[in-house]
C-alpha cells in the first residue's frame, strides 16, 4: 500500500477500515481519509479525464482548488475527492467530460 504511517510533523491516529467500490472493485480504505488518498494507497491514480483531449488526471493540489480529483460519487459528479470523507459503501467512479448527469 502506497500510505503514509510515520511523518515528522503530522499525526496519523488509527481509524476504522471501510469497504467502498471503485469502478466496480471492492476496496478498502479508512473511514474519514480523503476518497483520493484511499485510492492512491490502493494503487489507482487516474481520477477523471480532461473534457477536451481526455487526458487522465489525478491527486494533485489535496487542498480542493483545483480540479484535477473531480469524481462521480454515489451517482454525484463533479466531487471532489481529495477533501471528501470516505465512508463505508461509497460507490466512485471515475469522471468523463465535465461530469454532467445525462
């Protein structure tokens, strides 16, 4: 797993595993980390498409001002993951063009 345990400054105080789907895939995180951090530390990077040349685009800021982690969430697009808890049978997918509900 790609996660952070031991950092000089900051503090990472165990919490409860969670179940939630990715693409369909059962995954695990921890209740309350960010939806991205949970899918970075289970080895997906990909988190949307750009709308235009349909890039892949991913973790980057981890603050919600870009909008490079914009994902479909329990059906909702244009989420964004790096500042959104995970909870238990949340179902994420990846998001293509501006995430507009058809």
């Amino acid at each position: 797993m790609r996660r952070i345990s031991i950092h000089p400054i900051l503090n990472f105080p165990p919490k409860n595993k969670v179940k939630f789907l990715f693409e369909g895939k059962e995954l695990e995180g921890y209740e309350g980390e960010p939806i991205a951090a949970a899918l970075v530390a289970n080895g997906f990077f990909k988190m949307r498409e750009s709308a235009n040349l349909h890039r892949p685009r991913g973790f980057f800021c981890a603050i919600g001002n870009c909008s490079s982690c914009l994902m479909v969430v329990d059906g909702k697009p244009n989420i964004r993951t790096c500042i959104t808890p995970l909870k238990e049978g949340m179902k994420v997918e990846i998001q293509k063009d501006k995430g507009v509900i058809r």
